[in-house]
C-alpha cells in the first residue's frame, strides 16, 4: 500500500510539472524591424558604405588600367609583331585577373567589415530581447522576421518594449509574417 502512495504522489507531481511546462509563455518579435530601427545599424550602414566605396575607388582604377590597355592594343595592333600582340595580350589578361581577383577579395573584406560592425549591433539587441522576455516572464521568443513559421501558437509581439528598453523610437512596425 505504501508504494501505491508512494507512486500516486510521484506521478502527480509528474503531471503538475508536465502541466507548468504546457503554460510557458510564449511572444514573437520581428528582429530585423528592432535591428533596422536601431541607430547603431544606421551608423554601422553608413560606415561599411564609405569603405565600399572606397574599394570601388580603387577597383576603378584597376578597371581603367585594364581599358587603356586595350585601346592601346586596338590602335597599335595592325602594326604590332606577333611577339609584341603576345606581350600586350598578356598583360591584358593580367590586368583582368587583377580586377577579379580584386573584386573577390573586396566582396571578402565588405563581409568582414560587415560583421566587425554589425555584431554588436546583433548582441546588443539579443540581449534586450532576452532582458525583455524575463522580466515579463516569457519562456520562447520567436523570431517572427525570418518567416520560416507557418504555424505558431499565439503569442504577445514583444518589438514595442524591446524597442522601449533600447531608447529606439517606437514607429510603425510591419506586420509580421503568421
């Protein structure tokens, strides 16, 4: 008899804790409206666009080398040696492979920039999100931007009060992708 006791209160307060666990809260957010709303991203935009367009400079200048080479060759091809179309035509794949091999690396070092200057911007944001959802008690936060849900419980939109934590102006929110 002692063990029946003993096995109702245990698989009672299985079910109470299974219970508890069924009633977390849960609320979504749009995380790429909060990151775009926020001014770090803003600055952080406007930063990797200067060094883009710095490196597009620079890949100008490659491109134009590459141009002049090929008037040159155009104008002086009829009265070119063979062994001088050779060199001029060298030097003209080069310069191609410079500017690719140029365009790679800056496509690389953007991506770089890019995450060096956006990474806090993301922590900085995570952290509000998961400061936001304790203090109100929140169990799951969906991300609601990446739209990768079809199908997802009710839950309350926590991009006001993250947005209010953070001192960024609460604007107009899109509507988020259920």
């Amino acid at each position: 008899m002692k063990k029946y006791v003993i096995i109702a209160i245990v698989a009672f307060s299985g079910f109470c804790s299974v219970k508890a666990s069924a009633q977390a809260k849960i609320a979504h957010i749009n995380a790429q409206a909060l990151i775009e709303a926020m001014p770090e991203t803003k600055k952080a935009q406007g930063e990797i666009e200067t060094f883009a367009a710095g490196l597009e400079k620079e890949s100008g200048a490659l491109v134009a080398e590459y141009n002049k080479k090929m008037q040159d060759f155009d104008k002086s091809s009829a009265t070119d040696s063979p062994t001088m179309k050779e060199v001029k035509v060298k030097e003209i794949q080069e310069a191609q492979q410079r500017i690719q091999s140029f365009e790679t690396a800056a496509r690389e070092k953007i991506g770089q920039k890019q995450n060096e200057l956006l990474k806090p911007v993301y922590d900085k944001a995570r952290k509000a999100i998961e400061d936001v959802a304790k203090e109100k008690g929140y169990a799951y936060v969906i991300d609601s931007s990446s739209g990768s849900l079809l199908v997802s419980p009710a839950g309350d939109d926590l991009l006001a009060a993250v947005k209010t934590k953070l001192g960024v102006p609460a604007t107009a929110a899109p509507a988020a992708a259920k």
